[in-house]
C-alpha cells in the first residue's frame, strides 16, 4: 500500500499582539489573573484586512516552499477550520485561488479544535486510497471575530492564526508509517460544553465540565493513540496536544507518560487557536529545531462537540 508522510510545515500570525495588560483595560481581569488559571501571556489579532483564507493561504505558502514544491502541484486542499463567514466559496477554494493553484480538489473541515488531526487524517485517507498524492492541509481560525469580548472567562483564551503541513505519498514504511492510524471520537451528550452559536456567532463553553473530561478522559485515549502507532509513550521525540490552555495540556502530558519528550506550549504566547493551534505549535518547534526529522510526535486534537482525533506522525 501507498501511505503518506508530512514533509514540510508552515505558520503565520497577524502582526497585532493582544497582552493581558491590554485586556485588563478591556475586561474585568488582569494579568495575574489569566496566566494563573490558563498560562496564557499574550495572543496574537487578526485586523479586518486578514481574513480567515488569507492567514491559511500565508501559511499554506511557507510549507509548500519548505517542501519545494509549486502550489500547481497541489491535488488536495484541505482547510479545517470553524471561524468561515461565508459558507461559499469555501476556506480551501478561496486559499486554492489565493495561491494560484491548477485545479486541486477542495474540503473544508468543520470539527472546531480538533479540526487539524481530522483533516490530517483525511489527507492519508486520500492518499492511501489513491485520490491523492500530494495534499496541503491547513487549521485556520479568526478567533477574535467570534470572542465575547465581555466575558473574561473565555476572550482571555483566544488568538488568530494558522498552520499548514505539506502531505504527500510515500512507500508505506510498514511498522513506522509516516502518519500512523488515526484514533478519533467524541461525545455528543456533551457536544454543547463548547459552541460557536447565534447571530452574531460567539464562542462560549463549559469550562470546568471541558476541563475534567479533558484531563480525565483524554490520557488514557492519546495512549490508545501511541499504541496504534507502534510507538511507546516514552519513545515520543514531542508531544503537541490542542493548545486549550495550560492548565489542561500540562497534566495531560504527564498523563501520557511522554516523559523524554518535548511538550508544546505555545499556548503562551499565541492563546486558543482552535484548529491552528496544533500545525502552528509544531511548525515552531520545527523551525526552532527542538524535535529532530524523523522523531516520533504525537499529534492529539480535542475540544470543540467534545470531539477528538490523534495520530502519531514522523516529524519532518
């Protein structure tokens, strides 16, 4: 069989930094306040000039020149994100458009937070089903558009941003595939704990029923994730779970039992990103050189319809 590998990332943020100082001026709170109970120190802000397509095509362009590759070549567009305005044209069209691309199917995946590892997901699917060969998958999400700028509860959580990945197919590498089995879920029940509703949209959640689940139920799932993969916890080169918040990703990571590995914190600096928080966190490493090519990281999405998606994949 065909089985497909990531070969290059890709990031972007808008310039605007958002600093706890700054929502202190906005918002009952202040910057005690937000890093002790979230970790969260500042988080960058889309203006009305980058819409949701532009930071995703930005994104999308650095990891296709990372890969050396032309956007002409590209056959999958995918675009996991929650935050599209229009439902047409979709998020992937119009970065497929911004990019100059030939004539490249294109899906919009809507699974809020853990939209990255579905759509990573659907682009090995592809591939390994011969539908594709070389696939750009983004996470892209304009948080502020949907921020309930009066609820210090969650606008302290949320950034804008995206990252991208370049998937293309390979010889399957039999015990250490280059994306590994995907482990993905949810629980419906509880689907309401996290919403993006009304008119306008606004984000709000159950932030203490979110917590527990995720910290509770989350470990056991992402080492499910690791055991479909071939590859022991300890064995992990990173670990790059949802960026939520650090209170949730700091004792899932122990959790896991990863304990040579790097954990992911960009969550500091940039907020919630939903579905570009995991390419962009890791694009980072990358460019940084803390995970070396080839190691083994985990790639654990959760969050938004209380849904769920993990794989382990080899780091390019």
């Amino acid at each position: 069989m065909t089985g497909s590998r990531v070969v290059a990332l890709g990031h972007y943020q808008p310039a605007k930094v958002l600093t706890n100082d700054d929502l202190a001026a906005m918002v009952d709170t202040s910057d005690e306040w937000i890093t002790s109970r979230v970790g969260i120190r500042t988080r960058h802000v889309g203006g009305p000039d980058e819409p949701v397509d532009e930071m995703a095509a930005h994104a999308g362009a650095k990891a296709l020149a990372a890969a050396g590759l032309q956007p002409a070549e590209v056959d999958l567009v995918l675009v996991a994100t929650s935050t599209a305005i229009d439902r047409s044209p979709s998020m992937s069209a119009r970065v497929a458009a911004r990019l100059g691309m030939g004539a490249p199917a294109v899906m919009d995946i809507n699974v809020v937070c853990s939209g990255f590892t579905h759509a990573l997901a659907t682009a090995d699917h592809a591939v390994r089903a011969g539908a594709a060969e070389r696939v750009l998958v983004i996470g892209a999400d304009k948080m502020a558009d949907i921020a309930d700028w009066t609820d210090r509860s969650t606008c302290v959580l949320l950034g804008d941003g995206a990252g991208a990945a370049v998937v293309v197919a390979e010889p399957d590498g039999g015990d250490r595939p280059g994306i590994g089995p995907v482990l993905w879920g949810s629980v419906p029940e509880m689907g309401n704990a996290v919403r993006i509703e009304g008119t306008p949209p606004r984000f709000a959640q159950e932030g203490q029923s979110v917590y527990r689940w995720a910290t509770t139920q989350l470990p056991p799932i992402a080492r499910k994730v690791c055991e479909k993969a071939g590859v022991a916890p300890e064995e992990l080169g990173a670990v790059v779970l949802h960026q939520a918040n650090l209170r949730i990703i700091e004792p899932v990571a122990r959790k896991i039992g990863a304990v040579n590995a790097v954990i992911a914190r960009d969550v500091v600096d940039s907020g919630n990103t939903s579905a570009a928080s995991i390419p962009m966190a890791l694009s980072k490493l990358v460019e940084r050189g803390e995970v070396h090519s080839g190691a083994p990281v985990l790639l654990f999405g959760f969050g938004g319809n209380l849904s769920y998606a993990g794989q382990v994949i080899r780091c390019p």
